[in-house]
C-alpha cells in the first residue's frame, strides 16, 4: 500500500464531522463539562516518522477525562508492576463505566483498570501513602514528558465541579474501601482520581503524549515494550466500556475515550492518533469521535487485525 495522504483525509473527515448534525450529547452528570459546545470537532496524528497532521479545533484544550487513566495505568505498572494485578482484573466488565454491579459480586475486586472502579485503585496504588499534590506533579511531569509540552495543566474548576457531584465515585471507592482495597481515604484517593482526570490537553498534544504506547524505534520509551503491548492489550478489550466490542471491530485498533469526548487510539508501529468531538453516544464515548477513527482507520488500512 502507497502511503496514505493523511492531510487530506483528515480534511475529508473534518469537513463531514463538522457539518454532521447528529453529534451526540454532552455529558453532563459533571455540571463543568455540560458547558461545552458540542460543535466542536478535531483531530490528529503523529506517524512512526514524526510527521504530525491536524484538523479542526486541534489547538483548543479540552478534559481528557478517562484518558487520563492509560498514563496512571503506566505509572502504577512502574510503580508495581503485576502486584498491581492482585488489586485489579484485566477481563472486560460489559458494563457501564461507572456501575456497581460487579464490585459486589467480586467482593470489591474491579474487572480492569478502565472502568471507574478499577481507575480508582490504580490511583490508590500510585498514590500509596503520598500527598496528592506529589502524584498529581508526577503524573503531570508523565504527561508532559510523554507530550514533550510543559504547558499541560489540570483545570482546577472541572476538578472541583467532579468532587461536589461525583457521588457514584465515591460510593464505588467507599465499597472498596469496605472490602479492603482502598489503601487511603477515600476523599484522598478521589481527590486525587477528580484531578488527574481533569488534566487538559488538545488533540495536538494528546496525540503527541501518545507516541510511548505505538513502539516505535524513534518514538519516546517511558515504559517496556512488553508493558506497551499490555497497555494496548487492555485498551483494545477495555478502553470504551460496553462500547469496547464495538469499537475493536469497527476501528480494529486499541483506544481509551472520556466522557470529555477525547479519544486516544493507536495504530501500534504506525501512528498516535487523538480525536475530540464533545456529544457522547449512549455507551458514554464520543459519537463523532469513534466514526472519524473508524474512517480515517478504513482509509489508511490501519488495523491490528491485519
Ligand atoms: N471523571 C469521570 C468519572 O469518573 C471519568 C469517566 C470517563 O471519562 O469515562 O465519572
């Protein structure tokens, strides 16, 4: 296959997905984030090369929300390694991302570390006794390297806006704590998971801070090549809740979504791809988001599944 012309059809889609009128719905159970408007749309794409493409509204911030747990996973894996297993499963839930069910009939032990239970320990694990400012800093500073951008910031009124409302989190972190897998306080894990997933990025910076999961021999290495393929590994199975069947087969490449409407998905040795469009489709994903990966990914030919 020729190389495939990105720009245009980054173009293509833009143009489609800008006019599109069926965007979606904000969420808005984070009274913060309902603020958005749901016209926006961007995308980019770094190449194994170095090469990066834009489109739309790629140099706007936006919250990155549950995005932010592939680089806690990151952490924790360095941090812990497979003794972050003994807290955490690895199967896909085929639930909601913020449900309840499963931690009761698993006695408090979360399916993988994607869903909201399961983000939650991982951030109990990094934090370990710390100050949440201490792990906010060093995710920051993973973020930023990863990025190679030191202006990626938390947004201190999304933060605040998720700890007023987040009452579902905090049942899911209590119950744990109940059975014994929340090592600190619950106030201090969440306050901590509240701010990690308000961190702000662009697509343009997404994308780039991406370039560690796509093990590619120029691209920066934060963490194991073996560990890469994890990440991806649960990306692929996890990363979209009960949307993740779904979207492994109408994309084919591994990716973690927010409700803020971003999307991160890697092309593993091709391309980091980040895409943002705010309107959510019903498993909590962002609706334009996942039909501009699954186009740009037809395109290009770019799939996992050869
Ligand atoms: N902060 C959000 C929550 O815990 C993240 C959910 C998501 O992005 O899917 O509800």
């Amino acid at each position: 296959m020729t190389d495939p012309d990105i720009a245009a059809i980054l173009d293509e889609i833009d143009s489609d997905q800008s006019a599109n009128e069926d965007r979606g719905k904000v969420a808005d159970y984070i009274p913060e984030l309902a603020t958005v408007n749901p016209a926006h749309f961007a995308m980019s794409v770094v190449l194994a090369n170095g090469q990066q493409f834009s489109t739309g509204d790629a140099s706007l911030p936006f919250s990155i929300q549950s995005v932010s747990k592939v680089f806690t996973l990151a952490l924790a894996l360095g941090r812990l390694g497979d003794r972050l297993w003994d807290r955490v499963g690895r199967e896909p839930s085929g639930l909601a991302f913020n449900s309840i069910l499963q931690l009761e009939h698993e006695q408090g032990i979360p399916r993988n570390p994607f869903v909201n239970a399961g983000a939650i320990v991982v951030t109990d694990a990094i934090l370990a006794g710390h100050a949440p400012r201490e792990m906010l800093g060093e995710l920051l500073l993973f973020i930023r390297t990863a990025a190679g951008d030191d202006a990626i910031h938390i947004n201190e009124n999304v933060a605040r806006s998720e700890t007023e409302t987040g009452h579902r989190n905090f049942a899911l972190a209590h119950f744990m704590r109940a059975h014994g897998n929340l090592l600190n306080p619950p106030e201090l894990t969440l306050g901590a998971y509240f701010h990690q997933c308000a961190v702000e990025m662009t697509t343009e910076q997404l994308a780039l801070a991406g370039r560690f999961l796509m093990n590619a021999p120029d691209m920066p290495r934060l963490v194991s090549r073996e560990r890469v393929r994890r990440i991806n590994a649960l990306m692929m199975t996890c990363g979209h809740y009960d949307g993740s069947g779904d979207f492994a087969f109408r994309v084919g490449l591994p990716g973690k979504s927010g409700v803020g409407g971003g999307i991160l998905v890697i092309a593993p040795g091709r391309a980091s791809i980040a895409v943002w469009s705010p309107g959510l489709n019903a498993q909590g994903n962002s609706k334009l988001g996942t039909e501009a990966v699954e186009r740009l990914a037809r395109r290009t030919g770019w799939s996992v599944f050869g």
